[in-house]
C-alpha cells in the first residue's frame, strides 16, 4: 500500500513539474501581453497631449495590471526622489526586477528609460510604441512556442514520473 | 526657521544630490541673503550675494549634473515644460527659476529645445510683502487703483512693486477690492505651478502665462471680466495697442516699464504712444536710496 502511494506521488510529482514548465511559459505571454497593454495605455496618453511623468505614471498605475502596473507604481514613487536615482537608472532598475517578462522583454523596454520625459511627445510616443510592438511579437512568439513546448513539458514530465516509478519498484 | 532662508532651501531641493549638500552648507545667514546659485560646467557652483558672486567650496559641476537639474526641475518631463525650455527657463515649486544655456536645437529656424547644457542659475524667489506700502495710498484716489506705470532701470524691484499692488488691490488691503487680470508672460511675477501661483499675488487674482503679453491681455479682457489688468515689462507695440483696447473697455491698467524717468520714456516711440494716449494717470518712479529703494509718483494727466 505504501510503494503504491509512493509510486502514485512520484508520478503525480513528475507529472506536475511538467505542467508548471507549461504554466511558466502561459505566465510569461500572459506578463508580455499585460506589458504591452500598459504601453498601449502610455501611448493613447501621450496622443493626448504632454502630460508630465508622475500625473501620468499615477494614472497608469491605476489602469495597468500584472508588471505593467508593477512599474508604473515604481517609477511614480521614485520620480519623488529623482535627486537621489535619476529616471533613465530608475527606469532601468525597475525594469530590471520584471522577471516575468524575460531577458529579451525587458531588453524591449530598456531603451525607453532614456527616451521618457525626455523628448517631445512625438518621439517618445514612436519609442513606446516601437517596444510595444516588440512586446507583442515577442508575446505571439512564446505563445507559439508554448503550445508545441508546453505539449512536449506536460509528456515529458509525466513520463518522467511514469519512468522512475518502473525504476523505483 | 527664517522665510528667507526656507525659500533658499526650498530652492536648493531642485539641485541633485551633491550640489544640494554644497548649497545647504553655506551658513543660514548667508542662506538668507543668497540671490541666486550659479552652476557652470567645469568650474565649482557659485551663490550671488548682494556684495558679489563667491564660488562654494566643491568640486566642479559636471555636465551631467546639469542636465538632472532639469530633469529634477521638471519632474523628468521635459516634454510638457518644453515652452519654457526654448525660452531658456524652468519654474519650479514656490517660483524659483532656473535659467538655462546651451547648445540650442533648432527646428524650422527656431529654438526648439536647449541640448548639451553649459550653465544654470537658480534665482531664488523671495516676496517682499508690503513693499508697495509707500505708494499705494497715492495710487488710490478714492480707494479705487487708478492706471498706473511703474518705471525704474532693470534690478530695482519692478516686478516685486508690481506683484505687491496686485495683491492688495485684489484682498482690498488699503484700497476697494478690485479683480485684478495678470498677464504674466515669463512667470515672474505670479510664478504658476501645477495652476497655483507660488507667489502671492491675491484671491481675486486670474493669471495666464507662458503666452505673449498682448495676446494674454486680449485673452484675459474677453474672459475674466476683469476690473483690473496688470502686465510686466510693456516693450512691444502690441502690448501698447491691447492696453488700448482694455483702456477703452474702462479697465483699469497697471503695468511696468524699463527706464530711468519720465524723459527716457517720451524718447522711445513705444512708450511714448502710451504718454501721448494718456493710458496712464500715474507713473512710479524707483531710484536706489542707500540699502533700499525710494519711490516717487508723478501725475501723467
């Protein structure tokens, strides 16, 4: 009864260690995609004019979700101490604890860092709309990938469990 | 804590991090009488005292450091502050103002914005409350402002004569409250910021900046009713032609101009139209008089 229980651990186990492969990579679209969608809302922002970082930063914060939000929350907290960490540092460190989003999602975001506030509105508004593009690109290509790899982590982790279960008794 | 010396602090908070230590290590009397931070590229910060400018003991300001204080200064929004760039300044909270120089960007033949930063200053704003204290019973026959010049040389105390009326023509100290327009063209005399002016020019007091001083006077007569219309440094013909067009509504004026006296002013055609049109009733001269300044009021009708 108790190698019974074991073996059915082991599989079940194995068999989720799998599924959570499959699940890091949904979370991953799913942190691109709210990524992108808060520099959707950064952009219809700044096609309504030039309004200053921290009032658009509070609004943003309020509307994003997921790291969107997450970074937008950051940044309007530390615009109150830019003495101390400049914006394009801050941007940077902030961006830098989006884990979620990935090497290559966070590349997309960095160069906005030296872009944002710093420009007239047109050419931050072409910047950020340049990385949400990337964003979403990115997003479609993980998502692509996630169906055929998120397939392949599920058998892989369940027959692990199968495996070393045969193994084990 | 002395309000002059708050107001240098107040100030100093727009200056990164190192310059700020320099700047808050001067004594809190020397704190007091600091006119103005100075920071070139190169050469250590300096503060204008009334007997002259003294460099602080620091390091030279880097480039780089003057390019926080704009991005401190404007909350890193340079973008939505980007007006006032090209014109080669920056207000910030409680009216300070940060001059600025540099390589100009230009687009279309303009100045578009200000790169490569070479020099700051930071003029503190202080307001001298009752200053017009002198003056202000001559100006008010009856109680009731009458059209008004102030005349003085440049560094006299024109704007701050001309911020003080306001203010009491618009609470009504010493004289009939007047809803009073200001067309404040640069920010000096109202300093706006985020809509609420820095420096107290009254509660009856509408104020529109950063647009040119004829256009803001027309905009200020259709829109605010006001009774009384107030603008600093009069020097174009179509600052003259607006006041026209308010005098002949029954508006009261009251503005400022540069020159020394009465004779200076019929010399330049622009102000001599004004003589010639009698806008003003009374003109106030100011003149240096030991530490402070003496005013003079003349009769122009």
């Amino acid at each position: 009864m108790v190698k019974l229980m074991g073996a059915v651990l082991v599989a079940a186990g194995c068999g989720w260690l799998g599924f959570q492969g499959a699940e890091g990579l949904r979370r991953r679209v799913r942190a691109l995609r709210d990524m992108a969608g808060g520099l959707l809302l950064l952009e219809r922002e700044l096609e309504l004019g030039a309004p200053p970082l921290p009032g658009l930063m509070d609004g943003l914060s309020a509307r994003a979700c997921g790291p969107a939000k997450a970074l937008f929350e950051g940044c309007r907290a530390g615009l109150e101490r830019l003495s101390e960490e400049p914006f394009a540092l801050l941007w940077r460190r902030l961006t830098q604890e989006q884990s979620s989003l990935g090497e290559e999602g966070r590349g997309a975001l960095l160069p906005l860092g030296e872009v944002l506030g710093r420009y007239d509105s047109q050419a931050q508004l072409e910047s950020v709309s340049a990385a949400r593009r990337q964003l979403e690109e990115l997003a479609a290509r993980c998502e692509a990938e996630g169906r055929r790899q998120g397939r392949v982590y599920q058998a892989l982790g369940l027959c692990s469990g199968v495996f070393l279960v045969i193994l084990l008794l | 804590m002395e309000p002059r010396s708050k107001a240098y602090q107040q100030a100093a908070g727009a200056l990164p991090a190192r310059l700020r230590r320099e700047a808050l290590s001067l004594s809190a009397s020397d704190q007091g009488r600091v006119e103005e931070l100075r920071l070139r590229a190169g050469w250590p910060m300096t503060a204008r005292l009334p007997e002259g400018e003294v460099p602080l003991d620091s390091p030279p300001v880097r480039p780089e450091e003057l390019d926080q204080l704009v991005e401190i200064a404007s909350r890193a929004s340079v973008h939505a502050v980007l007006d006032q760039v090209r014109q080669g300044y920056l207000t910030v909270e409680g009216g300070h103002r940060i001059g600025l120089c540099g390589t100009a960007a230009l687009r279309d033949g303009e100045i578009h914005t200000l790169r490569r930063l070479s020099s700051a200053n930071l003029r503190i704003a202080r307001q001298v409350m009752g200053v017009s204290a002198p003056v202000l019973d001559g100006l008010c026959p009856g109680g009731v402002l009458t059209d008004t010049l102030i005349l003085s040389p440049p560094g006299l105390g024109k704007t701050t004569l001309l911020r003080d009326i306001i203010r009491r023509v618009s609470e009504g100290e010493g004289c009939r409250p007047r809803r009073v327009a200001l067309a404040d063209e640069r920010g000096e005399v109202a300093a706006l910021y985020h809509g609420i002016p820095q420096l107290e020019v009254g509660r009856r007091t509408d104020v529109v900046e950063g647009c040119p001083k004829a256009q803001g006077l027309m905009l200020l007569l259709r829109a605010m009713g006001p009774q009384v219309l107030a603008a600093d440094e009069i020097t174009a013909p179509e600052d003259v032609a607006a006041l026209r067009t308010a005098a002949g509504c029954g508006v009261t004026l009251l503005a400022t101009a540069h020159g020394a006296d009465r004779t200076d002013l019929e010399r330049r055609p622009v102000y001599r139209a004004l003589l010639e049109e009698r806008l003003f009733r009374k003109l106030v001269r100011i003149r240096p008089e030991g530490p402070g300044r003496a005013y003079t009021i003349e009769e122009l009708s």
